[in-house]
C-alpha cells in the first residue's frame, strides 16, 4: 500500500490565508485536495517539490480514495519536454540559467540592471545571507506593514500577528536560506531562497518600498546568484514570466533586465472521476480571468488598481 494518514489533514497558503485541507502522503508525496464543487488534488508546496517521477502509482492511489475530481502536477525545470502521455497544458516560468556569477555579471545582465546593483552598494545597501531567528521575523513583519497595497490589490502579509509570520517563513528551512538587504541595521527587504538538487527557486522576494531609489532588490538578486553560483546551482525560478493575460508588465521587465528568461514547462491534468473528466474538457479546471479578453483583462485590472488605492489612499 502505498496511502499513508488516509484521515491526515494539512495546512495550505492560499491568497496568504491559511487553510485546512485533506490530505495523503503517498509515494513520499504530500497530495493536498483544495476547491469547492471541483476538487483538485496536487502536491502540497508544489514549488518546493523535486517533482513526480511516477505519477501512474499517485493517480492509482487518488482513485481509490475517491476525494478529488483532478490530479495535477508539473514537470521541473530544466526538464520542459512532455514526458508522459496526459493531457497537458503549458506553464511558464522565468528562469535563470547560472554558470558562474562573473557570467551573469558580464553577459546576462542589462547594463541598467547592472547599475542598479552599483547603485545599491553606493546608497549603503548590504546583502547578505542571515539566520532564521526572532529578529529577522521582526524584520520580515516590518517590511509586510508597510503598505497594504502591493502591485495595485490588497496585500496578504498586511498587519499579520507575530507568530503568523514566524510560522509561515519558517518552512522548509533545513532546504532553504534569506538573504536580507540592509541599510545600516535596518531590513529593508529579503529573498528567501529554496533548494532542490541543482534548482533554487525565490519563493519570496520583497523590499520596502520607501526605499525603493536604493535599489535594494537588485542587491538581493545579485547576493542570490553569487550564493546559487558557489552551491553549484544551474537553474534559478523567479515565478512565472508573465502572470494570466498579463504581458511585458514592469515585473517581467525587472525579471528580464536581470536576466531571466522565460521558460515554458508541461502541466498536466489528469481526470480521476466523470466529473472531472466533463471538467477538463469544459475549461472548468482554469480560473474564470482566463476566459476574459485581454484587452478587458487589462481594463478590469485598471479599475481594479484605481478602486483600492482610492479605498486605501490613507495608508498610500
């Protein structure tokens, strides 16, 4: 048999609440069920995972437990060729691809990148890698109540407890590291930075905004890849390339002049009921935005921009 804890129950991030779900730990992998009339089955902390090397034995196991309608899951970077005969779709993530420090200091890196990262060091920008303690916690809490407002919608990490954001940075730390940005003694933003084998992933990178002209996010980008680059790292993730219908944003942009690239990888669906079946082949299984018109897509995130800024013009 290969279900373990077939009642267990796990705690999920979702919109930055926290969330309790069904689970299953199967073939070592935690496989958490969320939705409402749709239930989807995944790998828990996805982004965190080595990936799923036999996914016919997990889909058995699904099927017998008969809890969700979909399992999904993705391949991982650098394997972005279709290795299994399921109905895919194509995701997207930006991606840099490390040899040295020195090589993406001279050839990947945009000269304005570059600056900024001079800049940074000038204006008295340090970064460096620190340990997972109460002050860096504090640090992290100060830089999330900043603002409650972040790229133009409400931000999750707003005003949250104490002990809220001590328990949520701290998974996973015996496979990840926080490089913090520092002016003087204070925390002014942070990348927490996982690895698995030879791939990191930036599961969080933030910086305050007041001091946004020191270039703070680039120094820990910079710090990031020297670190990656001296651990043997290959490939590092920094999200997706372009989020939903969204194209050459300033997000992408940054990514881009800081030499990432996207990288498109198969994920795929695969039904376990009727019901999922008729899902996957009605869409249901995207989000709603999805069906939206770029054009409206854009003018729906305008609106949506402008509504909580005036809501939170107090705080901005």
């Amino acid at each position: 048999m290969n279900t373990e804890d077939q009642e267990a129950k796990e705690t999920v991030s979702i919109k930055g609440r926290q969330i309790t779900v069904d689970s299953n730990l199967i073939d070592g992998k935690i496989i958490v069920v969320t939705g409402n009339l749709l239930k989807i089955a995944g790998i828990k902390d996805e982004i965190c995972d080595d990936g799923v090397s036999s996914p016919q034995n997990v889909i058995k196991e699904l099927k017998k437990l008969r809890k969700a309608d979909l399992f999904t899951f993705d391949q991982k970077v650098p394997d972005t060729k279709p290795r299994f005969e399921f109905y895919y779709e194509w995701d997207n993530f930006a991606v840099l691809h490390i040899t040295s420090f020195e090589y993406w200091w001279s050839k990947q890196i945009h000269n304005d990148a570059r600056r900024m990262v001079r800049k940074a060091a000038k204006s008295g920008i340090v970064a460096k890698v620190v340990p997972f303690d109460d002050d860096l916690v504090k640090g992290i809490k100060g830089i999330y109540d900043e603002t409650p407002l972040r790229q133009g919608r409400p931000f999750w990490h707003y005003r949250k407890d104490f002990q809220s954001v001590k328990k949520e940075n701290s998974t996973y730390l015996e496979r990840a590291e926080f490089i913090g940005a520092y002016l003087e003694n204070e925390l002014v933003g942070f990348d927490k930075v996982f690895y698995t084998g030879t791939r990191a992933d930036q599961i969080q990178l933030l910086s305050k905004i007041k001091y946004r002209d020191k270039s703070s996010t680039n120094a820990l980008i910079a710090k990031a890849i020297e670190v990656c680059a001296e651990k043997g790292i290959t490939h590092m993730t920094y999200g997706k390339y372009f989020y939903g219908k969204k194209k050459d944003d300033s997000l992408s942009e940054f990514k881009k002049r800081n030499g990432f690239e996207r990288v498109d990888i198969p994920r795929y669906y695969v039904p376990l009921t009727l019901k999922g079946k008729i899902a996957l082949k009605l869409g249901l299984h995207k989000r709603l935005i999805e069906f939206v018109p770029s054009f409206l897509v854009d003018r729906l995130l305008d609106m949506r921009t402008k509504f909580y800024t005036i809501k939170y013009s107090r705080y901005v």
